[in-house]
C-alpha cells in the first residue's frame, strides 16, 4: 500500500511580509546532577519550521479565496512555500546581484516582466563537491562564483528540487573557497559530488496551526490572515 | 569506538549516577515473516552504523505512534508480559494488518540500544547495543469509539504481546502419555509394537493401590 501525498502550491499571490525559519530543535531533559543542574540533550534530528504572517490583502485576493485556502490548510495539506521573505537566507546582494535581479526575480533580456508582471523566479545556487549521506549533518559545497557567502544562521535549501529541504548552517569551516557545513538538520536524502544548494529555499510542510489562520477570517473588502507556522513534512 | 567506550566517554571521571547522563534511545526490530520492520522513537529516518534503517515514529506532535514497553529483567525466572502496540491507525492500516496476522507468529522483536552522540545527526556511529529479545505471541486487535469533547472518533488500535525466553520455561518438552503417542513414538525408534501404555487408558480416574 503506498501513499501518494499531494502537494499544494502555496498561492503566490498570497505573499507574507514576514517570514522566518528555525529549526525546531527540542531538547530533552534529564536527571539532576549532584550540585543540582539539569542537564538536556539536544533533541536528535528535528524538523525545520517556517513561520509566516501577512499583512492586509485586497483585490485579487479577497475573502473567498483565503476561505478556500483556509479549508485546505484544514484539511492538513502539503504546501510548498518558497522563503523569499526572510533575513536568514544569504541575499541576493550578498550574492553579488546589482539591483535589477534582486528579490522581484530576473527580467526578460528586454528589461520586461511576464504579462502578469512576475519576473522568472531568481535561483542562485551552489554545487555540493563531496558525496553527502541522508542523515548526516554534514555538507561540502564550492562557493566560488559568490565568495564566503554561507556564515552560522543562514538558511539554504539542500538539493537542486524545489522541494529541497531547508537545513541551517551550525558552523562552517572555509578551506579557500570550499566550505565544509556542519548543519543543525540532518539532510533528508542522499547527496552526491555535483549536486546543487539553493540560496532561496522552499519550504514543504503542513500548517500545525489551523486555528490561527483562520481566527483573522471576515468578510469585507480588505482582509488579513493570521499567522501560519508550516511544519516539514517528512514525505 | 564501541559501545561501552561510547558510555566511557560520557561518564568521564565521574562515579556517582547523578552526574552522568547519556542519549540513548532504544530501537525495536520487528523480524516478521516477510522481513523485519524498524522502528526508533524520533523524527525521521535512522541509520545505524550496520546499515540498518530505523523508521522515526514520532509524528509533529510529539506523540508517538509506537508504544513499547521499558525494559524488565527476566533473571529471576519470571515471563514478563510485554505489550508492543501501534495506538493509532487508520482503518485502512488495521484491516490491511489484520490480513497478514500470521506474520508476526512466534517472531522476534529484538531491543537494542542506540547512543546518539553530539553531530551525528540520524547517522549514530557507535555500533548498537542488543538489549533483548521478546518472541511475538499474539497480536490484539481493536477498535471503538472515543469522544474527543467535540465529536466521536473511531480509533484503531493493533497490540502484540511478547513473552522472552522464560515463557513457558516450566512446561516440560515431552509428549502425552497415551498408548497411541507411545506406539507413535517407539515406532520412530524402530520398534514394531509398543503396548507399554495399553493400561493408560485403563487407569483412567482409577485409584491404584499397590498390593
């Protein structure tokens, strides 16, 4: 019996303000030492979290679509969200992009968006030089086109997919410009020599707070959802 | 490094247990008919040092779908009853379970241990530690209605006892005393009649006093 789950595209006009990324790393409590101190462990593996919040929507989005939205968060959908807006991926000036090609995406080569005024999608993304084990936690990519971009806190998403999971950088260790990552997730699946990180990463998980979401839901011409906090989805 | 080195390592120089604490986790292998099946209580896939996958049975709320029992010691002779059990799942899983029952007859469900050391992320280098080893007796199946305060809920529910190796340590491996199993067996040794227990049958309720 194999279970095929559907993913949802989490619709772009529905874009937050505010996004931010953690790795939902728990800890687990133990005994008291002598002198009273109780020691933790950090929880083993983990899941990554993206929380979300938007501001006021009008026009193309109006209460009836964030209705449908709110039932199918409900109904404990897959979303796939991409991380545009949030401080803890490495910039696209970071990466070297002149104002043009920042988050709005890339043009055509004629200076002019899509008809519905989109740009193509900007994917920066780096080559992984060593073979990478699913469950390990560690990750060797060559930063050459971009410099030492990648410091502790940053956020890429591992795996040339889209749906390549999200992971944390912990530490990293440069030897000129490879950089050996040490990440606080372990990676979902098996990487090897010329495989891709991405820069802008997606998220894929469920809403864990239906409630929430909703709680903001009225009628009227301008409308605001609440906060939705997605979970990885482990698929 | 091993295990016990492993332990070493955490303990240090430190000889009262209050100081000393390590993350272990056991892992359970389920060695069914048609293959094992591995579970440890966490997120995601394990991978054990000997190449084994362990399937992560915690879900995003920290429930764990895989109940299992802790640890007793058999030494004093005694059989704990130790009761493995998949609390919730779907109606499609249950009944799809209750076909292949005979799967997990007198099959093992070995323990080990698994130390997790700081970054290693799911991929333990420490070889694992056998901690014990139950035979599967037989499997549970339930079902029934549970109010959650907002409505009814029908929740499904396999469980499986296992019994380690004192389970019925006490019952002698012999056959029955009948004239038939006598004959039965004098038979296997090559001898042609044995009516050594034609009088069993006989002495049925029957007092006997020696003369």
């Amino acid at each position: 019996m194999s279970i095929a789950v559907e993913i949802s595209d989490w619709p772009s006009a529905v874009i937050p303000y505010r996004q931010m990324l953690r790795a939902a790393g728990s800890n687990v409590r133990s005994g008291f030492t002598l002198a009273t101190v109780q020691q933790s462990h950090p929880e083993i593996g983990g899941r990554a979290v993206l929380e979300a919040e938007f501001s006021n929507f009008g026009g193309d989005v109006d209460s009836t679509m964030i209705s449908g939205l709110i039932s199918e968060v409900y109904a404990g959908r897959v979303f796939r969200m991409p991380v545009t807006r949030s401080a803890q991926t490495v910039s696209a000036i970071e990466l070297g992009a002149t104002e043009s090609i920042d988050i709005d995406g890339l043009p055509w080569s004629n200076d002019e968006p899509w008809s519905n005024d989109q740009n193509w999608a900007f994917n920066p993304v780096a080559e992984i030089t060593a073979d990478a084990l699913e469950g390990s936690v560690s990750l060797t990519v060559d930063l050459t086109p971009y410099g030492r971009v990648l410091s502790f806190g940053k956020w890429i998403g591992i795996g040339a997919e889209i749906d390549g999971a999200p992971n944390m950088v912990r530490r990293v260790q440069y030897n000129g410009l490879i950089a050996t990552l040490s990440m606080s997730l372990p990676l979902r699946a098996d990487f090897e020599a010329g495989d891709l990180i991405r820069f802008k990463p997606t998220m894929l998980g469920t809403v864990q707070n239906p409630e929430e979401f909703a709680g903001m839901f009225e009628a009227g011409e301008i409308i605001k959802p609440g906060r939705v906090r997605l979970l990885e989805a482990l698929l | 490094m091993n295990f016990l080195e492993a332990l070493d390592q955490y303990r240090g120089d430190d000889e009262d247990s209050a100081d000393i604490s390590c993350p272990l986790v056991p892992v359970y292998e389920y060695d069914l008919t048609s293959g094992p099946i591995r579970m440890w209580p966490g997120f995601g896939r394990l991978h054990t040092i000997d190449g084994r996958k362990w399937l992560g049975t915690v879900d995003s709320s920290g429930v764990d779908h895989h109940q299992a029992p802790g640890p007793r010691d058999g030494r004093d002779g005694t059989s704990a009853k130790m009761t493995f059990g998949l609390p919730y799942i779907d109606r499609e899983t249950y009944n799809q379970i209750r076909l292949v029952k005979e799967e997990s007859r007198d099959r093992p469900v070995r323990v080990y241990l698994c130390v997790l050391l700081p970054n290693e992320g799911l991929r333990p280098q420490t070889p694992l530690r056998f901690q014990a080893e139950y035979t599967l007796i037989s499997p549970l199946f339930d079902s029934g209605l549970t109010w959650d305060e907002v409505r009814f809920i029908r929740r499904y529910s396999v469980s499986i006892i296992g019994r380690d190796g004192n389970q019925s340590r006490a019952l002698a491996d012999l056959g029955t005393y009948t004239s038939t199993g006598q004959r039965d067996r004098a038979a296997e040794f090559g001898i042609a009649v044995d009516r050594g227990c034609d009088f069993v049958a006989a002495l049925e309720n029957v007092t006997v006093k020696p003369q």
